[in-house]
C-alpha cells in the first residue's frame, strides 16, 4: 500500500455509505488481502463514523506500486428525498487485447460494464459518472476525451477525476442513477457475520 499511511478523518463530512475499489498485488490469499487493508479499516472505525460498504470490488495490481484503495463517500442527508439512488463500481485492467488501449471501444466497453448493474435496476434517471482510471501519460489525454465523448453521446453527467496512477493501466467509473422503482434490496436475507 505504499510508504505513506493516508490521513483519515471523516468526521466533517460523516458518509452513511461507502462503494471501495481496491487494487491489491496477489490478492490469491484471503489472509494476506485481509492483513493489507486491516489497518486502514481499524483507523476508520476509529473515527467512530458509522457507514455501510454496499459494494466492494477487488482487482489484481500488476505489481506492488499499483496498489491503492479508492472509497467513494455517499452521504444521504439534507434535502427531500426523491426515489431511490443506485451506484456501482467496476473497474477492469484490460478490456480487449486485440486493440490498442487508447481506442473508444474500451472505454465504451469499461463504462457500459459500470453502468450494466444500474440499468438492470431501472435506475436510469439523472446518471453520473465518476471515472476510475490509471494511465500512462502518453495516453492520458486520448482516454479522458473518449470518456468525455462517451459521456455527451449519452448526456450522461461527467464528474471529472484525476487518474488513479500513472503506472498501471485501469479503466472503469464509479456511477450513480436514480429511479423512482423500489429495486430489489433483499434485506430480509442479510445475516450477521
């Protein structure tokens, strides 16, 4: 997780939910995965702020230094609410090996797969679209204007964001929509453990 520990302090913003993306190098064994981000979840505890991760999702760094863990803080107060709010996470390293990485037809490919898990929800009302993405500078430029152009051919709203790393290659968004249809939340299923 890189020689610096990052500050946490949540307590002025106080999130009620968290979706995490988190790059670990061989994350195989569950011990091992658990160990590296173990202090980072005490710390938060330690804020004594409470939040919900409602999705978590784990890809495999190339190497060490392509380790980071990405929160994206939901807060839900303030305001009347309107329907419900649905948001995903998914991030991929390499979509199609055949073409270049810069081409359109992976970060077509890398959003529509973020955004497949709203829309089987019904949630398609007033999208966003925080892109995750790490690239190496020469390319930079040419995937942030195929996000920007994937984005205005939808009128989606685009929330621009910094890469993650310009030492990896990852491509994918945080997004969020709206609906007006009480999804599936299954809460009657969930179980302590």
């Amino acid at each position: 997780m890189g020689t610096t520990e990052p500050e946490i302090d949540m307590r002025g913003f106080n999130p009620d939910r968290a979706i995490t993306l988190t790059s670990v190098y061989r994350a195989g064994d569950p011990h091992q995965l658990a160990e590296k981000w173990q202090d980072l979840y005490e710390r938060m505890a330690d804020q004594e702020v409470g939040f919900t991760v409602g999705k978590g999702h784990t890809i495999e760094a190339y190497s060490p230094d392509g380790e980071f863990i990405l929160f994206d803080f939901i807060n839900l107060g303030g305001g009347e609410p309107r329907g419900y709010l649905v948001a995903n996470n998914d991030t991929i390293q390499l979509i199609d090996p055949t073409i270049p990485p810069e081409a359109p037809q992976q970060t077509a490919v890398a959003l529509s797969n973020a955004l497949n898990d709203l829309f089987i929800l019904g949630a398609v009302d007033e999208i966003k679209v925080h892109p995750v993405y790490a690239t190496p500078g020469e390319l930079r430029g040419q995937i942030e204007e195929n996000i920007r152009t994937y984005c205005e051919s939808y009128d989606f709203e685009l929330i621009a964001q910094e890469p993650v790393s310009d030492r990896t290659l990852l491509l994918g968004a945080t997004v969020f929509a709206r609906t007006m249809r009480e999804p599936p939340l299954w809460y009657d299923k969930l179980e302590e453990g």
